[in-house]
C-alpha cells in the first residue's frame, strides 16, 4: 500500500546536495522543521534542541553524549552532523531531543519526516554503531516510565546493515501488547547508504480509534504499519497517537542490539549519521 493518492513522488537528492528545505506534499501543510543552517563546526540551534552531555545508561550503550561540535555539528551546507569517535578505550557521540513537541491531530493525518544518509565507511567497519531518528512520548519528561510513555521507531540500522528498521514501543515491559523489549516491528532493505526519507503518517480521520494507524515509510514505499484493532487497547493506542511526542537524533555505540565495536570498527565522519532536515506536517 503507498499514500500515493496524497503524497507526491519525489527524487533521491544525490550525495552532492548542500541545501534544501522539507519538501512540499500534496494535502498536507508544513507545521514545523530544522534545516540546520548555520556555519561549519557549529552547534545547531539551541532553540530548537537539547544536546545531550554525559552517559545516559542505557541498553547498555558504550558511548557518552557530548554537548560538543565535533560530535554534533553542522556541516555549512544546511546538514547536521552527528559523528561518534574512539577516544582511548571509550566512545562519545551525539544525542539531540527537540525542545518542539507535537500531538497527531484527531480527525487529520499526520506525518513526521526526515532525510538522512550515513557516513561513508565500509559496512565491515560499522560493528556496534547504532544511528536513530525516533519518537518518546513527551510524558517521560514528566516522569511516567518507558514504554508507557511511548516509543516509535522512524528509522534505526545497526552495523553497517542495509537494512532500516521501524517498531512501536508501548504499554509495559516485560510482554504487554508490544511484546516488550522487542517491540512491533517492521524493517525494509535499503539501497545504499546514501540519501533516503524516511517517515511515519499517523491516520486519525476514523472517529473509531481501531481503525486509526501507523504507518512506515522509506522513499514512500511502506514497509510497516500498525493500527489500533491489533494493539487492541485504546489507552495504549491514545499514548502513541493523541499525546504530545518529540524528536530525537542519535548515534549509539554498542548495546544489547548491535553488540560492541570490535577491531575493525571506525570512528568519524564515516561512521557518522547526516540529516537533511527534520519536519512535521498535518492534513
């Protein structure tokens, strides 16, 4: 199934791509987004992000986020950066949580997007880096647990694999509705590791809240989708789709998932996740 009754089609940007803004889409309405302007070697936006600093512990990730341009930066040309590096024996890299929240409106459609590649190192050289761009429901700044908070998935990859996955967190853990920790997931084989969009479209315009969804995107070709009738509990459903979420941005290093960087693995700019912008729209 493709929305291509209200999404346009658009083409790959080639790796050669210094600016550009969200794209426009047929039936929707831009609400928010981050072009990451701003000289080489700077921070991005402050306004618009918390840049973590320090060892957030968890899944039993190696790296420590650092405020710091060389590990969170933008590049000059409209991209942000997020590079992780071997220090001696340890990692840094870095995490960006937006400041901007925003709730999946009823009776609309709403869809959150960003374009992003990855550095260009050889997939070989890749065990243990683990780049994200998610969804936490904003109710964890205030205190309620994961996953009842809330958890989607746009895009993850680990070790280098041309393989994008997206997945749902929700309700309790261990077991629950979302089979915690796995979560419900759905994954897409990718090209290359070079440019890609990739977005979910929360679909509220049914009144009946089991025949709302969520739904998976890379390049607007669908590759996973959930709806309320399977999760088949409207607490859980309304805790992914009709409370306030925010943005996050990441590069991990090692974990229960990927497994830790052996000798092989490189730092830098080729190990690093590139985003384009990031945008919300609505119907």
């Amino acid at each position: 199934m493709r929305f291509t009754s209200y999404l346009s089609a658009l083409p790959l940007l080639g790796s050669a791509v210094s600016a550009w803004d969200a794209p426009s889409y047929d039936g929707y309405r831009l609400v928010w987004q981050d072009t990451f302007a701003g000289p080489t070697g700077n921070l991005p936006n402050e306004n618009n992000w918390n840049i973590i600093d320090g060892n957030i512990g968890v899944n039993n990730e190696l790296q420590t986020y650092r405020r710091n341009a060389r590990q969170v930066q933008t590049s000059g040309g409209y991209t942000l950066q997020v590079v992780p590096w071997r220090d001696g024996s340890s990692w840094t890299s870095g995490r960006l949580e937006s400041k901007y929240t925003f709730t999946p409106a009823a009776g609309r459609r709403t869809m959150a997007e960003a374009q992003i590649r990855f550095g260009g190192n050889n997939v070989d050289t890749k065990q243990g880096i683990w780049p994200a761009f998610w969804l936490l429901g904003d109710s964890i700044r205030s205190g309620t647990g994961w996953p009842a908070c809330g958890e989607l998935d746009i895009m993850e990859t680990v070790n280098g694999q041309l393989t994008g996955y997206g997945t749902v967190h929700c309700h309790v853990y261990p077991g629950g509705v979302c089979n915690e920790p796995n979560g419900r997931g759905g994954n897409v084989p990718m090209p290359n590791q070079d440019w890609q969009r990739w977005r979910i479209v929360w679909d509220r315009t049914s009144s009946d809240w089991r025949s709302q969804s969520i739904t998976w995107f890379m390049n607007d070709g669908q590759f996973h989708q959930v709806r309320g009738d399977q999760l088949n509990d409207q607490g859980v459903w309304e805790s992914l789709t009709a409370r306030p979420l925010f943005f996050i941005l990441n590069v991990a290093v090692g974990g229960n998932w990927p497994g830790y960087p052996n000798g092989n693995t490189l730092d830098g700019y080729g190990a690093m996740m590139e985003v384009g912008y990031v945008a919300q729209y609505s119907s």
